[in-house]
C-alpha cells in the first residue's frame, strides 16, 4: 500500500478509520477518497527535512486543486506553484497566501499578469524574454515593482516519460542555459522588475537524484555568474518532480538524502543563505488518493478478459495518455475466489480507454475495486468527455468522510451551453 493510512483489516480494504467498500456504496462511484493525514504527512516530510534551511514548499496545484487540499496545505504552511490565474484565484479562493504564491508557465496572458500583481504574489518564474517584456509593461502600468525569477532550461534528461520531460533543450519550458545571464543582465535595467531568484524544473515522476543534482550544478555556475556581474538572488528553486511509487519495481528518491545533498551543494559554493524553494505536486497529493469504481460487467473474449468498470480515461487519464501503471486492488479481498487476469476497461468509446492491463483480480460483477496512488494528475485531468459528470472528492480524516466536491450532475454539463433555437 501507498501509505500507512490505506491497509486490509479483515479483508476490508480502509482508508484511515473508514472501508472503502463501504464509501463507495455510501456516495457512489466513481469516487475519489484522499486521507487528509496522508497529505500533511507527505508535506512533512519536506517541512522536516528543510527545517533547519530558510526555505518554501510551494505545493503545484496542477496536482489536485480542490479548494479543501489547498486549505489544509496553506493551514500547514504551504505555499503555492500556480500556472494560470484560475489556480491563482483558487488559492484565494481556499485563504491560501498570495505571497507564498510563485508562478510557473510559458503563457501568462497580460490579464493573468495584472492579477497576479494585483494580489502581490512572491514571484515570477519568467520563461522568455517576451515574457519579461510584458510583465514589465504591465507592472509599469500598475505602477508596481515585479518580483521574478528566471526559469532557466538546463538541458537536462530527467529520465522520465517524454510527455513529462521538460529540461530538456528540445522541450518548450525554461530559458536556454546560454541565454540566462542576457536576460537576468536585461532584467536588472527594467524599472518595474525586480530579480529575486532561479529557477528549474525538468521533469515530472522522477525516481533518479542524479538529474536533480546535475540540474543544481548547472543553476549554481550561474548563480555564480550572476553574482561576478553584481546580481544577488534571494531564493533557489529546485522545482518539483519526486516521483512516487506506482509500482513495486519503482524505486523513489530518497528524498532526505537528495535534498540534504542539495543542501550541501549550496554551502560548498557559499549560497547557505538563499532559500530553497520546491514546487512539489505529485509527491504531496498522489499517495493520498484512490479512485473506486464499479464492476459493471465481465466480458470474456478469445484473446482477453475485459472488467468493465464505470470509471474511465475521463476520470483518470495517466493510462491513456502516459500509459501509466497504475495499481488496482480489491476493495474486499475474496480468498476464497479464484483470480483471474483481467484488461480493466472503462465504458469510454477509445481504445486508449483503459486503466490496467494484464491485472489479476478475483471480482464478481458488482464488486468494487480501488485505483491506488489516485491522487495526483487524476481529478485534475479528468473531463466530461462521453458526458460524463466528473465524480464527487471525499477527504477522509479518521472516522469522518468530507464531501469536498459534490459529483457534477448531468444538467450542469450543459448549464453554459445554449440552444440555436428557441423552445
Ligand atoms: N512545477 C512545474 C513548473 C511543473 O510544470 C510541474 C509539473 C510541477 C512543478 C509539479 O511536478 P510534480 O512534483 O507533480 O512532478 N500529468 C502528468 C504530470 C505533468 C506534470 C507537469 N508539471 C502525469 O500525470 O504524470
């Protein structure tokens, strides 16, 4: 199991004080279920491991933005890794601090700009040189000072999937290497920006140190450089990116050992007192969360047996699109059933719909079963794709289910849309 708040006990598979089986019947399915002690837990870890380092976790809420896990992380501390108002606007929306807020992301429309600076936030992460050029037009409009940080592309391999791989040369994110000093050297004579950091991300479900800490050199020579030309930061960011365990064969970083050795790296070359920054996502929220589901039907073929169940790539796509393994277990485990191995399906109308292959399972139709390690990139990707209402969010703490999203229902599908004529 993901955490120690997901085990068997008798055969019922819990979440903290409370059966899943039982929540599933409850509130329906598809569902998610988070363990709100799961997540501070994996917050934590970081929290911990820095204590001793002036520093900022900024949890990226492209991850699962649900207002109440943005609460309970900004209650914990947290700040916040944005890459669009909307994400901004939720974390006002949830009493998060706007000034624990960075922004990521190639694209910040100009209206996105002046409401970030409306709200003051901690800093840009600024990608490219036009980009530079608006938020400096927009601050001076606003007559306000941008805080900014350059998102540098140390053409690193992240060794991770391709479509989750971003410091890279090749890839659209961060400033190249080559071009950085230019444009903090630019930055420092426009009126309204001020330079506060550094930045980097390559890559997402990383399970290596090694880029990360290839990634570091890399941003401390420049640090070093910027610091010959009479520029001082105030902050790193290492980005995001820790990998979690989806399956056994998975290895995840050592995270104590990896940020100590970041750490380390910044008093060798005498920056102890910059503040780390992080922009975790997937290693905060994924291991909280588990998606239920229903067996609807049991379809054997000449090739394969398919479990059809009523969740699908609309509810989580990590399979489709990344063909992600994801794990899938029983919500009450039959010993006395024979398994069988299943394609574990949903009723979408693609073939990419799947969401396990090649799995063994002993299920009756009826039966539920739970996607484990659900809690990143599940809710957040999933769409009404095939009109299907996205499920409701329930965040578990001990023995109480909060409902902390209602199930959409089938008429707010359509509740912008409108009719060409008249009835
Ligand atoms: N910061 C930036 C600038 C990012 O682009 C991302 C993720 C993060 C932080 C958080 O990364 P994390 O700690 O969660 O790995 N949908 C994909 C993952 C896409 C990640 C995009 N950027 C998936 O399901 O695997």
């Amino acid at each position: 199991m993901p955490c120690s708040q997901y085990r068997y006990e008798n055969d019922e598979l819990m979440c903290e004080s409370l059966s899943l089986s039982a929540l599933a019947k409850q509130f329906g399915t598809p569902l998610y279920v988070y363990s709100k002690s799961a997540i501070l837990d994996a917050f934590n870890v970081y929290q911990t491991i820095l204590r001793d380092t002036p520093h900022m976790v900024c949890y990226a809420l492209k991850a699962n933005a649900n207002l109440a896990i943005i609460e309970l992380l900004a209650q914990a501390g947290a700040g916040f890794d944005i890459v669009s108002g909307g994400e901004l606007a939720r974390v006002l929306a949830a009493g998060g601090n706007p000034q624990k807020v960075i922004y990521s992301g190639v694209g910040k429309t100009a209206k996105e700009i002046a409401f970030a600076l409306e709200h003051d936030i901690h800093c840009f992460n600024v990608e490219s040189i036009p980009e530079l050029d608006r938020i400096q037009e927009v601050a001076a409009g606003m007559g306000k000072v941008a805080p900014i940080s350059v998102r540098i592309n140390p053409n690193v391999d992240a060794k991770t999937h391709p479509y989750i791989s971003t410091g890279l040369k090749n890839n659209k994110f961060g400033v190249a290497y080559d071009d950085c000093v230019a444009l903090y050297q630019k930055a420092r004579t426009l009126p309204n920006i001020k330079i506060t950091g550094i930045d980097c991300h390559i890559g997402s479900q990383i399970t290596q140190a090694s880029p990360y800490l290839d990634a570091a050199d890399k941003i401390l020579d420049l640090v070093e450089k910027l610091q010959a030309e009479g520029i001082e930061l105030e902050h790193i960011d290492f980005g995001g990116g820790i990998g979690v365990r989806y399956e056994e064969s998975d290895t995840p970083i050592d995270m104590q050992h990896l940020i100590l050795a970041l750490k380390d790296k910044l008093h060798a070359r005498g920056f102890g007192h910059l503040t780390m920054v992080f922009e975790p996502g997937r290693s905060i929220i994924a291991n909280s969360g588990c998606l239920l589901m229903q067996t609807q039907y049991i379809k054997q073929t000449e090739v394969k047996n398919f479990l059809i169940t009523d969740a699908s790539m609309a509810e989580m796509a990590r399979p489709a699109l990344y063909e992600a393994w994801m794990p899938i277990y029983e919500t009450t485990k039959h010993a006395d059933r024979p398994s069988q191995i299943y394609e574990v399906v949903g009723p979408v109308c693609e073939s990419s719909d799947w969401l396990g292959k090649e799995r063994p399972l002993a299920v009756e139709v009826g039966d539920y079963l739970a996607m484990m390690v659900a809690g990143a990139y599940g809710m957040s990707m999933a769409s009404n794709y095939n009109a299907r209402p996205r499920p409701a969010e329930i965040m578990i703490d001990n023995e109480t289910a909060h409902v902390i999203r209602e199930r959409e229902t089938i008429e707010s599908l359509w509740s912008n849309e409108h009719l060409l004529l008249k009835r």
